[in-house]
C-alpha cells in the first residue's frame, strides 16, 4: 500500500544501465535510461517527477491500481499506461526531459486550476461587504486573496469550517493583545486565504470580519484649565507597562510636561502600553490625552478595562514637544459629537493604547474626569 511509505521522498539511483530504487526487495522505481527520480505518496495520490536526457520506459511502485494517470497535468488514457498486479507497479512510457507525474486513487477527474470565490460576511461595518476573495483551486491547494477595499479600521478574522485554512494580511498590521488577534485593514492591505481542498473539492467555508470599534476623532479642550481641573485624575505617560511589544522612551528634557516628564520613541508597531487610572468613585468619567505629535495622523485602539473602544486618531499638533507650549494638546475622544463616556470603578481602571500602524505619538498624561 502507498501509506507504507506515505509521504516519503525518494531521491532516484543512478546506475550504469538505467535507473533503479528499491525499497526492502521490492522494487519502487525503475526506468531504462538514466533519469533523477523524486517521489511523494499520500493517501490520494503518488506525485512524482522523472528528468532524464531520452525518452524511457518507466516503472513506478502504486501499491493499488490508480483511477487515473496524469502526466503533466493532462489525464493519459488508459492505453498508454499499464498496471503489474505482481510488482504493484504503473508503467508507461516517458518523453524526453522533465515529466511530472500524478498517480490517482481518488475520484480527482482533472489537475487544471478551477476558479473559487469565497464570501466575506462583515459585522460592525456601516459599508457594504467588500468584493469577495478570488483566486483558484489547482493541485488539492485553494488560494484567494482581496485587496481591501472596506472601511479601514481593526479587524477579528474568523474562517469558520476548514480548521487548516489560514486568512492573513499582507501590507497591514497584526496586533496580538492578550492571545486575542486583530489585524488593520486600510488601503493596500491584501487578504490572503489558502485551504486545502482534498480530491481538488473546496471546503465550505465562512470568512468573517468583526470590526472593532469605529474611529473616534479626538477634540482639543483648554489643556491648562484642564491639568488644573481639582477633580482631574492623572495617570502620566511615563507610568506605562508594556503589554506587547517594545517600551517607548522617557524623557524629563522635553518642555511645559506634567510632572517633568513624558514618553517619545513609541513607535512599535503592533505594540501596547497599559496605565492604571485610580478613579474615586464608580461612575461616568471623560478621557483626555496630552499628547505631541509631528505626525499628520497617528492611530491607537482604545481599551478601557478590557474593553475595546474606539480607533482614536490622534492629530500631528505642530511638534514633538520640544517648543511652544501649544505642541501639546489636552485631545479628548468623541462619540455623536460629544465627549465620549466612559464607565470607570472605584480604585484601579486600566487603560490601554495599541500602535496599529506604528506612527510616533508622544503622551505626557491621560486624564480621567467626572463627565458633564
Ligand atoms: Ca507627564
């Protein structure tokens, strides 16, 4: 049987008088004229190639009669290939120079690439779905991609219904926060699906998009009445904790900071930082950010106690920080054209900004204050 030696590669021996490998007295390959010679079984099929400078006569060990032969990938007819019932073996005749060989056990009729197209189903998307991934099955292989042309934004991939089909991203980023994955998806992100599709039949699959949040701007308040607010709670910048990724810089030389200091350098991509804020009490509390940025737009998704919020983009204000006073801005996150609400505990919140893309922000503090 082919699974006795399932998934072997053999490399061919070359003699004198033609080509023979032979396994344990019995007889796996042979051809009459000197060729290179590998082999892959697997339960479906037996993939072999035969490179030789003439044309020859060859034997390949099958273990069973296959339904079919193909030589490159065209399906030969069954006069121009034999099976030996003794030796177990398919023989037929070789061209000369590279042949590739499928010996076929299942019910896999043709080798030629068939078109496949997968769906996307998006939840949390105010678009349309986008197109779905396109691309074709050949050789027991589907592979599909997409270039994203959705709402940009933090996705969850799912693809529910084949466990070994893989979805990844290529020109986005992936965020990896506590084991739960996200990737970013914007404008020359390309969605890659590939699945394998045993007897050249695909799976049925369900690819599913969850958008995290929306993207939140951030409006800029009076920072000074701000830091001077009595009921204003601080976490300062430079109290980070890396959740994933690199830490970002401290520094005491950049000016008019809170507290003397501020944290730059936080341009990791894909990584988080954590801050604890101690509120007083339960309640409804606003968030502001004093930030300096020479960015045009710098991008982080929001968590507060675990939950994912919003994509806050944070606005370039002139500067790293280093100048006029007004290259920190006190930005506080918006929702329906309010300052955005959220819900904090008495004692220790934890707030988290994730770095999709990146981009260099520097954070002086965050600021948690009753809302209005
Ligand atoms: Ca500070």
């Amino acid at each position: 049987m082919p699974s006795l030696i399932a998934s072997a590669l053999l490399a061919g021996v070359v003699c004198a008088a033609g080509t023979k490998l032979s396994h344990e007295g019995r007889l796996l390959f042979e051809a009459h004229e000197n060729v290179s010679y590998g082999a892959a079984y697997t339960e479906r099929a037996v993939r072999a190639t035969v490179n030789g400078d003439k044309p020859t006569h060859i034997a390949i060990f099958a273990g069973q009669r296959p339904r079919r032969v193909f030589l490159n990938a065209e399906p030969l007819p069954d006069t121009q290939w034999s099976y030996d019932d003794q030796t177990k073996t398919v023989q037929l005749n070789l061209p000369a120079g590279a042949s590739s060989l499928q010996l076929r056990f299942d019910d896999l009729a043709s080798l030629k690439p068939v078109p496949v197209e997968f769906p996307i189903a998006i939840d949390g998307a105010t678009a349309a779905a986008p197109q779905p991934l396109r691309g074709r099955c050949v050789d027991e292989m589907a592979t599909a991609q997409l270039e994203w042309n959705g709402e940009p934004g933090l996705y969850r991939l799912d693809v529910a219904g084949a466990p070994e089909a893989t979805l990844q991203v290529s020109g986005g980023t992936r965020l990896d926060l506590d084991g739960r994955r996200l990737d970013y998806l914007g404008s020359g992100s390309n969605l890659q699906l590939t699945v394998p599709a045993p007897g050249g039949v695909c799976p049925k699959l369900h690819v599913r998009l969850e958008r995290l949040g929306g993207t939140a701007a951030l409006k800029p308040v009076d920072r000074p009445a701000l830091l001077a607010r009595a009921n204003a709670i601080f976490a300062e910048g430079e109290a980070f904790r890396v959740v994933t990724g690199e830490a970002p810089s401290i520094s005491t030389s950049h000016l008019n900071t809170h507290q003397g200091g501020c944290i730059y350098n936080w341009g990791f991509r894909g990584g988080c930082l954590e801050w604890t804020i101690q509120a007083p009490a339960d309640g409804s509390y606003h968030l502001a950010f004093v930030t300096a940025c020479a960015e045009p737009i710098a991008l982080r998704l929001l968590e507060v106690n675990g939950t994912s919020q919003a994509l806050l983009e944070f606005p370039g204000t002139g500067g790293w920080g280093r100048g006029p006073a007004s290259q920190w801005q006190a930005l506080v996150p918006q929702a329906n054209g309010q300052h955005a609400r959220y819900s904090l505990r008495k004692g220790p919140n934890v707030i988290r900004l994730a770095n999709p893309l990146g981009q260099h922000l520097n954070l002086d503090c965050i600021i948690a204050f009753p809302a209005d």
